[in-house]
C-alpha cells in the first residue's frame, strides 16, 4: 500500500497512512492484492470518507479514521456481532482515555459511541470477499478528537473537550489494545451465540436510553415505541402499542436528538 507505514498495534499489523480517500478503500484493496488479515489502516485524514447509507463522513486533520480488516472472524451470519465487539472496544478506549468521564460515555444502538448523548464516534461494517474468496470484514470506525462535524442531524461530541492535549494516534492505540482484549475474550467462547451472549449482557450495561422512548426510523417511515433491549440474534427490541417488534437495522433517535 503506498505512502503506507507498516508498525504493530494490539498485537495486529498497522498500516498508516497521511491522506487517502478511504482506509475501508485501502483496506479492502490490501485485501485483493493479498494482504493477509487481520490487520489495521489509519490515515492522518480521509477525501472520500463515508458512514451508513452512504452518507459523508467529514475527515479533516486531527480526528481518528481507523479501519479494521478480518477474515472469516465468524460465520458471514454472525458479522453483525462485531458492531457490539468493536463498539465495546471503542467505549473501552475512550473510558480509558478519558476516565475520569466514562460514566458520560455510552453506546447508541446500532453502531454509535455517545458522550451525553452527543455523538462522538462511530462505526461502518461492510462485507466483501478477499482474493481467495473468503468473507472478508471491514469495519471502519472515526472518532470525533479535535473537531465536530457541522451538518449532522444529531448533536455532536468531541474528545478534546474531555481530555486537553489527546491525540489521534492515543486514542487508536487504546482502541487497537482494546479490541484485541476483547477479541480474544470472544474467541473462547465455545460458539457464536454465547459468545454473542456475553457481548448482549455488556452492551446493554453500556446502553444509551435503554427503556426509554425512542423514534427508529425505517425505510418504510419512522416508528415510535420504547427500546426495551436486543433479543438472543443482537436484533433490536422495541416495543410498541402492537407489542415487541424486532429491529435488524434503523436509525435511532432519542427526545431531543
């Protein structure tokens, strides 16, 4: 990968970058060109950044753009369990980080990381193929440091309003040394769904708005109802006059986001 500087962080090979148009891009390309995984791509800043349903995801200087590549982790069927597994790893690197605030640092379902209920981080996984074939996971995460974006529909967080003088490469190195603690943790279970078990139990410790009133907006129109937890697949719970619903994918909003 050119312009890449390859280092060890978590235990993984780290491969970082100054300015790219997307470390997903890269690192699905370091993926067909034989990358063996897993393995992670950051970049100083992103010309082509993106997040769920295709939106930008504004890259300037000083934020964290991290990607995350992995090969055959799990079953394809089971890949959504790293949006718990990574975002997990995620508030662990910002509570340590920022510990004297990591009772304000939260998870938003589905992949999002809240300070307040502001947003201050989140994540995009895609599936693809590597060159031989086989399911390939690329998780890409970026962390609000020193800026906010500007056109979000949602308020927005930022660490350095927590922590003076944190950087870019402090909190990737928290987020690589958590995710291989919890990585391995996953690994012993003896299958996916009490591994996925486990991952429930601690999410939802960290959960933002748990039994609160909650609006998920789907592509079929916006729902209103309570968000009462994640059934035994991870899928969300959400209650409503007509009873408990199951939710694969939406976008959450809570009073006054």
């Amino acid at each position: 990968m050119e312009g890449a500087r390859e280092a060890i962080a978590g235990g993984f090979v780290h491969l970082a970058k100054g300015e790219t148009a997307s470390t997903n891009d890269d690192a699905l390309t370091a993926l067909r060109e034989g990358r063996q995984a897993p393995f992670w791509v950051t970049a100083r800043m992103q010309k082509a950044g993106r997040g769920r349903h295709g939106r930008v995801w504004t890259s300037p200087p000083g934020n964290m753009y991290a990607t995350l590549a992995l090969v055959e982790p799990c079953e394809q069927r089971h890949a959504a369990q790293f949006g718990y597994l990574i975002g997990l790893a995620l508030h662990d690197a910002i509570a340590a980080i920022a510990p004297a605030h990591a009772a304000r640092v939260r998870l938003k379902w589905p992949n999002d990381v809240l300070v307040d209920g502001a947003k201050i981080a989140g994540m995009l996984l895609e599936g693809h193929h590597a060159r031989d074939g086989r399911f390939a996971l690329i998780a890409g995460i970026g962390a609000n440091i020193a800026f906010t974006p500007d056109d979000t529909p949602y308020p927005a967080a930022r660490l350095a309003d927590l922590v003076a003088d944190v950087t870019p490469e402090a909190l990737f190195d928290a987020l690589a040394r958590a995710f291989a603690r919890r990585f391995a943790g996953w690994r012993e279970a003896p299958d996916a769904m009490l591994a996925l078990a486990a991952l429930r139990e601690d999410w939802l410790a960290r959960a933002h708005g748990l039994d609160g009133n909650v609006t998920i907006r789907l592509p079929g129109g916006a729902r209103e109802g309570r968000f009462v937890g994640l059934d035994g697949d991870g899928r969300l719970l959400f209650l409503t006059e007509g009873g408990i619903q199951t939710i694969d994918a939406g976008d959450l909003y809570f009073a006054g986001m």
